[in-house]
C-alpha cells in the first residue's frame, strides 16, 4: 500500500515539475492579411497607379475580348 502511495505522490511530483519547467505554448499567430486586405499593399498600389496615369484597369471597351 506504502508504494501505490509513493508512485501517486512520485506521479503528482512529475506532472507540477512538467506543468511548471516544460514546454510551452505557442502563441496564438497574428490575424494574416492577404494583399488586397493590407492597407500598405493599397496605398502602394494606389500611389504607382496615380504615379503612371493610371486610375486602374482599362474600362474603355464594353468587350473584355477586344
């Protein structure tokens, strides 16, 4: 009986020593933007469009095959 006593105490030692000194966590990854959600993808895009006269695509023909 002494030793079953023994194990469980020896097993409660090792799990608070793991709890405390083990690994840790990961951190949560911050939120990932794709390029058309990042703000500073944006105002570049926009800035080299208004710097090459561009306002955008080119919406002159109603046919996108011509």
């Amino acid at each position: 009986m002494i030793y079953l006593l023994a194990l469980i105490g020896l097993i409660a030692v090792v799990v608070l020593f793991w709890k405390a000194f083990g690994p840790t966590g990961q951190a949560p990854a911050g939120k990932v933007l794709g390029p058309d959600d990042d703000p500073e993808f944006l105002w570049r895009m926009n800035r080299d469009a208004k710097r090459s006269g561009k306002d955008g695509p080119d919406t002159s023909s109603p046919d996108p095959t011509e």
